[in-house]
C-alpha cells in the first residue's frame, strides 16, 4: 500500500506507536480519515475489535474478513476491501474519498439510526449483548453448550481448515 500513498502503520515493531487505549484511538481520529481493520485470518463470524473501535473515534473502516459484514454492520458504515480487485484500486478509492469531502461524509450517515455505546468497554458490551441474545430463546434440549468458547472456535473454524489467510493482490 504504501507504494501508492502515504500510509502511516502503527505497532509495537512499526515506526509509530500508538498504544492500545483510548487516548490512541483518540488521536487516530483527529488525525486520519481510515482505519486498516484488516482480520489475521478470515473467518466466518469473526470482528476484530478494530472495526468497533475505528467507528467510535470517527475513522472509516477499512475491512477484509470472512463474516457477512451486510449482515453484521450498518450499510455504507464501512468500506469492505473483499471485493476491490488490487491495493491501487483500494488507494485509488481513498484518495477519491479524502477529495471528495461530501462523499467521504456519507461513511456517517449511519450516525443518524445507530449509536455507539462508549460507556461500556468493548468486551463488557459484547458479554451483555450475547448474555441478551441467549435469554431470547427458549432452552430446547437439542441445543449445545461450550464451557470453553476458544476451544470450540478452533475445532470448528482452525482445525477444520474453515479459516483461511488474507489472500490480498498486491498489483
């Protein structure tokens, strides 16, 4: 990417640093337009937490990932990288974007409909939220249960080969 724009990459073996806190994501906001989410392996069903953390300090994410992410976010919340063909079409698209002030806005209009619930920390709100989505149903016996959720994700998604890498081109 950086072979067609200027992209500053964050980390703790990059040449900025930027720690895991608010005040980081804080700073990126004020700073930047997009936020690299881009998922270490693809997955399905599976967030990194950058995507939630990018919208609530008003960056666009940028995503790739295995997840129906049409399913799981608002519409024009994100811009999904799944389908863009190379990274020059990608850099190309964000600095139409970073001239486009009106267009670029449009990234928000989800703001209208949705809230973010920053009182909460990231991990609190997702326990609440699955705790809800489990009270909503009635107990059947033919459901499962997990006492190790990290266990079960690897047997169903890693072992099982349903994972892959990022397969990103890079002309």
């Amino acid at each position: 990417m950086q072979k067609y724009a200027s992209v500053d990459v964050y980390g703790s073996c990059r040449p900025f640093t930027c720690d895991r806190s608010k005040n980081c994501y804080r700073y990126l906001g004020r700073r930047c337009k997009f936020f690299l989410a881009f998922e270490n392996s693809i997955c399905p069903d599976y967030v990194t937490e950058k995507f939630y953390k990018a919208l609530r300090y008003g960056l666009v994410p940028v995503i790739r990932g295995g997840s129906n992410n049409s399913q799981l976010f608002p519409q024009g919340s994100y811009i999904d990288n799944k389908n863009i063909k190379t990274v020059a079409v990608l850099v190309e698209y964000l600095k139409h974007l970073d001239r486009s002030t009106e267009e670029y806005l449009e990234y928000f209009d989800w703001r209208v409909d949705y809230d973010i619930d920053a009182d909460l920390d990231l991990k609190t709100r997702a326990q609440c939220l699955l705790c809800t989505k489990l009270h909503q149903f009635n107990y059947t016996p033919d459901r499962k249960t997990y006492s190790n959720i990290l266990s079960w994700h690897c047997t169903n998604y890693t072992e099982k080969g349903i994972c892959d890498a990022p397969q990103i081109p890079l002309r």
